[in-house]
C-alpha cells in the first residue's frame, strides 16, 4: 500500500483523506492545530458561531458526495418564515422586495457571462447600469469583497444564479460546521486514516504529498514564491447573540455597501439558547479603510436588521476574514489560472484558493478530489481513483 500523507485538516484536508483511503491507500493526516476543520472550526455552546459562510449547495457535487456517503446528517433548508424575512438595504432604508431592475437579472437563467470583462461592465451593457450596481451590492455576501463589479463576469454571474436559485440550494448543517468536520473525521479514521493533531509540519514529507492548507503556508513549506498574489476577500464579521423579538430579519442584503446579515439560528434553534437568536454580519472592507470605519458601516446594518438590538445583546465576537474567503476571479482569468493542483513530483495542493471550480467550500472538495486523482495516478497503480462516479467526474473536469 502508498503512503499518503496529507497536511491540515480542513474540509480539504480530510475529505483529500478519505478519499485516499478509498483509493487503497494508507493515509497520514497531519494538522498543526489541536482541533480539526480549520476554517470550519466554531465556537463551543451555547453560542456555535461558524468562521464565515456556513451553508452547504445542494445542486452540486460536494453535497452529492456527502450525500453518497450517510455524511450530511441533519440538514434544512431555508424557513418558509425565513422567505418572509427577506429585507433589502436599498438607498438607506428597508424594503422587503428587491428593486425592479435587479428582479430582471435574478429571474434571467439563460444567459452565460464571459470571463475576459468586468461584471459591472458586461451586466450595465445588457440590465442597466442600476442593475449592474443593484447586483454588484448583492454579491457581497459570495464574495467578501467591496466591490464585486470589478471581477470577473462570469465569475460573479455563476455565482449569483446559483446562490439566489429559484428553489433555494442553500443548506444549513444541523449543529453547525463543526458537527460536519466530526463525522468527515469519524468516517477517515473508520477507513484507518491515521490524524495527528498537534503536528506541525516544517518539512515535506515524502510524496505523494497533499499540502491542504492556505496558500500562505503552502508558499512556506514548499519554498515556492509563486503561491501568492491570488486575489481574495476582506470583511468584518461580527457574531451577535441577541434576545429574540417579533419582526427580526431573517436576513439583510446590504445593496448600497455589499453587507449582509443573517439570523441563521433560524433554520438552525440549536445555534443559541432558547428565546435568543444567533446573526451574522458582514460588511467588506474598502481599500485603505480602518477597522472602526468597518464596524461602523456594519453595525448600520445591525440598526436597520435588529432594532433595539444593542439592548438586547447577550454575546458578541468581531473578527476578520481577510484572505479566508477563497480566490477571486478577475477579468480575463477564471479557476484554471490560479496555482495549480498538481505541483509535479508527487506533492498537490488541495484547498479554497487554487486552480479547481466551485462555489466557496466547493473548490476544497473540487481541489482534494483532483488532488487525491492525481496521487493515485503518481504511484504508478493499475487499479485507479474509479468508485465514485462524483469523484470521477470532479477530476476530469478539473483535468
């Protein structure tokens, strides 16, 4: 049997794990932390607070993959009451539809976007420019960035069709991320994937190698200057336990500042004690702007989302995602000209921010599954990577 060794233990780290295992190796996860799942850690009870976005896509292969494996546990989808509590930030005020022009361009499931123009750009010249501006507001929450209109077109329209799909794919895992990181865990150590935790890594071990970790620390261990430069997100992120109150939004998208708030203990009560509810918000933060600056526009949102809320407050953390919200796509590249999976001699680099497609948590799972393809084929086995028609598929589209 091929060793493999695999190095942090995110969702890329152990789903590339698992995977491995069930390609007939023998796999080594390392993970420098104490705990798993990296940026799907959460905060202990009773206030399970996740690092940033914390749904699952049920029209695509990662949830097909989970799915295919018992390893989805208990799931929901988006309230009905939750429909109700839909509110757009539109010109400094509330409004509980969103405004015409940007209606046209949810509903158009036609057309395709190229990827060499800005979206603001490509949507201006066929919805409008409101409409262009209306979205580009609406996309901060896919994005983490304070002006997703200066991306890609095609980047940001595959994203938008798919987040604001008509029925809604969006998932909630029962328990938070963190029960998800558990049960992937559970299954790798079921098919005799040793984990070390505690393990920091300064040396790379022999291949076949997955270095499953940000790029900054893949740049480190492997001595490779050219794993920088890929555009990501930056936002302020405030997790708010409020009492809960009649007539709280269910979410907020900021169309003016690209915000967006969340009371995701909605769909999720097991996210915060009884009569409280959990929210999440997030503003981008702009070039050159300060972290006051930042959570002040926030907590704007805050104001308009939850009144009364800061009399209401029972817990609160504030924190950063900066370069933790995967890779952003500018004009004239798309997915294929970020680093690459397959660095050559056996080492791979699986995770959000490298050359793999998908939304968010799907490129980890995109990047692992190439990365564990590519493993197998390095050995020189006869047998293959072939279980899974999901895994099959993943890699040959990546290839």
């Amino acid at each position: 049997m091929t060793e493999l060794n695999v190095i942090g233990a995110g969702f890329a780290g152990l789903v590339a794990s698992i995977a491995g295992a069930e390609a007939g190796m023998r796999v080594h996860l390392f993970e420098a932390h104490s705990s798993l799942g990296g940026r799907a850690r959460a905060t202990p009870p009773p206030y399970i607070a996740q690092q940033g976005p914390h749904v699952l896509y049920s029209d695509g292969p990662w949830w097909a993959w989970l799915a295919e494996r018992d390893l989805l546990g208990r799931t929901a989808g988006i309230p009905l009451r939750g429909l109700s509590g839909f509110r757009f930030r539109h010109r400094g005020g509330l409004r509980a539809t969103p405004p015409r022009a940007l209606i046209r361009m949810l509903t158009d499931r036609t057309r395709e976007a190229p990827a060499d123009v800005d979206f603001r750009t490509w949507a201006s010249g066929r919805y409008g420019e409101q409409a262009a501006r209306l979205a580009s507001g609406l996309m901060g929450v896919a994005t983490f960035d304070a002006d997703p209109g200066r991306l890609a077109a095609a980047f940001v329209w595959e994203r938008m069709r798919r987040v604001f799909g008509f029925p809604p794919p969006a998932k909630y895992v029962i328990g938070g991320w963190g029960v998800l990181i558990d049960r992937l865990a559970q299954r790798a150590r079921d098919l005799g994937v040793v984990i070390e935790t505690e393990a920091r890594v300064s040396r790379l071990p022999d291949p076949p190698v997955i270095v499953a970790t940000s790029l900054d620390a893949a740049r480190l261990l492997l001595g490779d200057p050219t794993l920088d430069g890929v555009e990501s997100g930056n936002a302020m992120l405030v997790d708010l336990a409020v009492r809960s109150r009649r007539g709280d939004a269910f979410v907020v998208s900021d169309l003016d500042e690209a915000g967006w708030l969340e009371r995701y203990s909605l769909p999720d009560p097991s996210l915060a004690p009884r009569g409280e509810s959990l929210v999440q918000v997030q503003i981008p933060v702009r070039d050159g702007e300060g972290r006051a600056e930042a959570t002040r526009r926030l907590e704007a949102v805050i104001d308009l989302g939850l009144p009364g809320w800061r009399d209401r407050v029972t817990w609160r953390r504030d924190s950063t995602a900066y370069r933790r919200s995967g890779a952003l796509d500018l004009p004239g590249t798309s997915w294929r000209d970020r680093p690459a999976v397959d660095r050559g001699d056996g080492v791979f680099l699986a995770g959000d921010q490298v050359a793999a497609p998908g939304l968010l948590s799907e490129v980890s799972f995109h990047s692992a599954i190439a990365a564990v393809a590519g493993a197998d084929r390095s050995r020189g086995a006869t047998h293959g990577y072939s279980g899974r028609r999901t895994a099959d598929n993943v890699a040959e589209s990546i290839e």
